[in-house]
C-alpha cells in the first residue's frame, strides 16, 4: 500500500468520531428533553448536567477532526 493511501484512509478512519459525536450529542439533548417534559421542576437542577455532557460529546469529535487533519496535512 502507498503511504499517500494510507494517509487518506487513517483521516478517514479518524473522522468516524464526528458521526458518533453526533449521535452523543442527540442523545444527550433528546433525554435532557424527555426529562424535562416528565419533571419540570428537576430540569433546571440537570441543567449543568447537560451542558458537561455536550462538552464532553463535543470535544470527542473535534479531537477526531483534528486527528484527520493532523494525518493529511502534517504527517
């Protein structure tokens, strides 16, 4: 295998964490909101909950973007 090909694979491969960051975050906004529909009163008290599982889901993706990119453009 060519290291060209190889480079694009693994960017490709890397990338793979944007569709699972997208899918977290879904999830996590799609059961704040279940939650908050259920209970009304408690849904102020998971607020902090959510927005550190949005960070958390989000820095996931971004790390896995920056990885493809660092394998294209540095490597």
């Amino acid at each position: 295998m060519e290291p060209a090909a190889a480079k694009l694979i693994g960017a490709g491969l890397a990338c793979i964490a944007l569709a699972g960051a997208g899918i977290g975050i879904g999830t996590i906004f799609g059961a704040y909101l279940q939650g908050a529909l259920r209970n009304p009163s408690a849904a102020a008290g998971q607020f902090t909950n959510l927005l550190i599982g949005f960070a958390l889901a989000e820095f996931t993706g971004l790390l896995g973007f920056v990885m493809g990119m660092l394998l294209l453009f540095v490597f």
